[in-house]
C-alpha cells in the first residue's frame, strides 16, 4: 500500500494537466496556499483527506481513482473485509483506512483510523459537513472546538466538522471508526 500512497501526488497531477487546470487554479479552488499545494503534488507533503476530497471535486472524480488508480465499481453493495481498507493517508498519530473506497457516488466516508499515543498528535482540523467518531478499542480524546471529550470503546461523538477537531490515543494504541458527511 506505501506504493500506492506514493502514486497518489503523480496521479493528481496526471489528471489535472489532462483537465487543463494550473497548479495556482487549483490551489484557489481548494483553499490551500499555492506553495503548500505544490508540496502536496510534489509528494513533499501527505494529502490531507479534507483536501484530497476537495482535488477529486475540482477534478470530476472520485477519490477513490486518486487513492488507487481505480474507478469504484459497486452501486448496490459494497464488502471490505477486515485489513482489505485502502490506506488513505498519514498524519503523525494517524492511519487511515477506507471501508467503501469501491462504492460509487458515496455520500459518506466511513473510515477506521489508528492512533498510535507514540507519535506526535496531529493539529486540529477543519473541514465541510459533519463527523461521528466511534471508539473500537483502547482510550481516543477527541478534542472539539477546544473542548476534550474522553472515549473508551463503545462510546462514540458526533460533531459539526466546521470546528476545529482532532483526535488522539490515551496511553495505548487505539483504533475508532469515522463516518465524515460533507
């Protein structure tokens, strides 16, 4: 999968020449500074999932076709068995993985994120639309708008993901599910 991770910039980029949208256009379109953005596609820079949710748009595409070179396939059903989830990205403290990559359309992304207490936290995020976080095991503090929530496995949150919010492990390894609408 770190093979795949890598391809992601080259795809972006592949895609936005054939679109015959400039680097600048699209950092306006997404709201990142230019220089950032040129990192992103440079592969200097992990793609925030935010972000990366925002190319494919700009794009026409899903993002599934950025994360693995793919067209989603299902529109009735879609199964991901247990460690089949594309890997979306890292943040220090983070590992994403995809659970309906291969739906077309999504409307929601379902996601199981790995927090590791060992590395540092990454900095709070913004981003469209809502977000429920459910805790699958160990301890998640989940902060929202500068408030801290402490979660064990079974509990879960649900918050406006317009606030600033991110999410780390107490003590152990931690494992939650999130569902972003946006």
């Amino acid at each position: 999968m770190q093979d795949n991770l890598a391809q992601i910039p080259g795809r972006i980029k592949e895609l936005r020449e054939i679109m015959e949208v400039s680097a600048m256009d699209m950092a306006a379109d997404t709201g990142v500074p230019y220089e950032t953005y040129t990192r992103y596609e440079s592969g200097e820079l992990d793609i925030p999932i935010s972000v990366l949710y925002k190319i494919a748009h700009r794009l026409g595409t899903d993002a599934t076709v950025l994360l693995t070179g793919e067209d989603p396939r299902m529109d009735t059903a879609s199964v991901c068995r247990a460690g089949k989830g594309v890997e979306v990205e890292r943040y220090p403290g983070y590992e994403f993985s995809s659970l309906a990559y291969n739906f077309k359309n999504r409307t929601l992304e379902p996601l199981l994120v790995f927090l590791d207490p060992s590395r540092e936290p990454a900095a709070p995020v913004t981003h469209s639309g809502q977000e429920f976080n459910y805790v699958v095991e160990g301890v998640v503090k989940v902060t929202v708008n500068k408030r801290e929530y402490i979660l064990e496995a079974g509990d879960s949150i649900y918050f406006n993901a317009l606030l600033p919010h991110a999410q780390s492990a107490v003590k152990l390894p931690s494992k939650f599910i999130t569902i972003i609408q946006e």
